[in-house]
C-alpha cells in the first residue's frame, strides 16, 4: 500500500488537550521526533504545560 508520500522525513502534529493524552503520547512523539519533525501544541492550562515541560515535549 502506498501513500503517495515522496518525503522521507514528515511533519507530524500532536495538539495535546489534557495531561493524560501527554503520558498517552509521549512515548510515540519521543520515537517520531528521532527521523520526522514533530510539532506539540495544547491550550494555556497549567498542568499541560507543566507535564509537557517536565517531559521534555
């Protein structure tokens, strides 16, 4: 099956809402971010942010 994909590298998107979706991610964005550029967002609530930044995300 082919996707019509002719980069070998993607950029891939995680909007992050709540903290649990942070420890549910995490371990995905740390093994995409090793070959592919990754971009985290999440609104302005503290412990998002606060996780995110503990995490290193």
């Amino acid at each position: 099956m082919q996707f019509g994909i002719k980069s070998k590298y993607l950029k891939i998107w995680f909007d992050v809402l709540t903290p649990k979706q942070i420890l549910f991610f995490e371990s995905m964005i740390k093994r995409i971010k090793k070959n592919h550029t990754v971009l985290c967002t999440s609104r302005d609530y503290d412990q998002v942010t606060q996780l995110a930044k503990i995490r290193n995300l």
